[in-house]
C-alpha cells in the first residue's frame, strides 16, 4: 500500500470506512445479542488489488478483540480473512 489509511468506525452507519478519493471502503456490520457481525466488505475499483480490504479487516477485528467482543462473519472476504489469519478465530462465533 502507499500510505497508511485512516479507518474509522462510524458508529452512525454502523460501519467501518476509509476515504479512497472521493469514494468510500467499508465494511458493514450490525449487532445481534452483543456480537459484532460483520456483513459486507466493499472497495471501489480503484482502490482493489492494493491490500486495502485486508487492512481494513484488520482493523475490524482488532476493534472487536481488543473491546472484548465476539464476531459473526457473513462477509465471505471476511471468512476467507480468517481463515488465512487464524490467530482471529478465537474472537468468532
């Protein structure tokens, strides 16, 4: 990646997003019973092949380990995610 990117969670929309120029990559999520599920990931065409979804996976997942949560993936990127970094799946419902 060139540069580091600025994730926020936006507790409003209940996702995660990054500012890719004048277009936004997220991750959606919703709540059910105090999990995070993790729904959809989405990186414009021109910001794809560069690790940006993978960062922002990351960045997910941390967020939920690191409040003490637990995830639901129905997000295939994001069970794919796991799969290649198993250190996650204790953090997986």
């Amino acid at each position: 990646m060139e540069k580091d990117l600025e994730i926020l969670n936006n507790t409003e929309k209940l996702r995660f997003e990054t500012k890719l120029g004048k277009e936004l990559a997220i991750i959606d999520y919703r709540w059910n019973n105090g999990d995070m599920v993790l729904m959809h990931t989405f990186v414009p065409p021109e910001g794809q092949g560069k690790g940006i979804a993978a960062k922002m996976a990351k960045h997910a997942l941390n967020y939920v380990k690191e409040n003490n949560l637990k995830a639901k993936l129905y997000c295939p990127y994001m069970i794919g995610y796991v799969e290649r970094n198993p250190e996650y799946k204790k953090i997986i419902r």
